[in-house]
C-alpha cells in the first residue's frame, strides 16, 4: 500500500480523495513525492506507510520485507529518490507501529510508556528511556518524536530519567 491511490502515484495527479487526505494533513507532500518514485521502482507492488521529513533527512517507513526493494539494487532507488528531493532518505521497516517505535528507539530501551490526557481533552503518549541509553540513539530526540508524533498521529513525549 501507498499513502496514496496507485493511480494517482501513476498519474501525478491526485484525485478527489487523495487530494482530501493532503488537505486535511493526513499524508504529506513528501508521501506524495515518495509514492510516485516507489511506486515507479515496483510498478505497483511496493509500498510504504509514511514519509516523514524530520529536518535534516527523511525516514520512510516500509514493511520490513520491502525494504531491498525500496532501495534498489546497489542502493539505485535510494540515490535516485535522495537526489529527487534534495535530502538524505533513511529507511526504516518495522510491521505495526509498536515495532517501529522500538525500532527508531533501539538499541536503547523503553523504561515504560504511558498516555497522559492533556488540559484541552486530548491524549499525548509519553515515552520514557533510561538516561545511559541517550548516547546510543540512532538519531536525536527531537527527529524521534517527530517521526513517532506522525506515526501514532497523537502527541508524543519523550522523557529521559
Ligand atoms: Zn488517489
């Protein structure tokens, strides 16, 4: 699956629904982006969850399985998609938004996570890691918290203690 309907990822142009889901910021420019490249590089049978553009390089997030499809043989998709958008692509395969997160968390550990209700009604995930782990991250807390904001499309936090 794509963020987007595969005749749109085709075409390059969106159709009433896809257009719907860009407007009301449930898939983003850089999912649209993403789909018509990935979906060139499958001819239809690739797909991917998310695309979410952290600042300094994009993370997409794919079924583990496509992964080596994703990035083509010797690295071609990923080279050709990075030079498309002008940013660095890292990609990241998880199979449910659980084992992403401990994916983008790993190797340090989740101490717990809990869901705090915030004053205007809303709910926010709070992630708690360990202090000695913070060294060990894959990338900094900020783009970690972005990615899984997007993800869960909730509020995150992320604690260190
Ligand atoms: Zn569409």
């Amino acid at each position: 699956m794509l963020p987007i309907c595969n005749i749109c990822a085709k075409t390059r142009t969106l159709c009433a629904s896809c257009e719907t889901k860009l407007k009301n910021e449930e898939i983003s420019e850089m999912d649209v982006k993403i789909a018509q490249m990935i979906y060139d590089f499958g001819k239809g049978d690739l797909g991917f969850e998310k695309a979410v553009d952290v600042g300094d390089f994009v993370v997409v997030l794919s079924q583990k399985a496509d992964i080596g499809k994703i990035i083509g043989p010797g690295g071609e998709n990923l080279r050709k998609m990075e030079e498309s958008i002008g940013m660095h692509i890292k990609i990241m395969g998880a199979s449910s938004a659980e084992e992403m997160i401990h994916t983008l968390i790993s190797p340090a550990n989740i101490v717990s996570t809990s869901r705090l209700y915030k004053a205007d009604g809303g709910i926010m995930k709070k992630i708690t890691i360990n202090k000695n782990d913070v060294d060990k991250l894959k990338m900094d807390l900020h783009s970690i918290k972005k990615i899984v904001s997007n993800l869960l499309h909730t509020d995150v936090e992320i604690v260190v203690e």
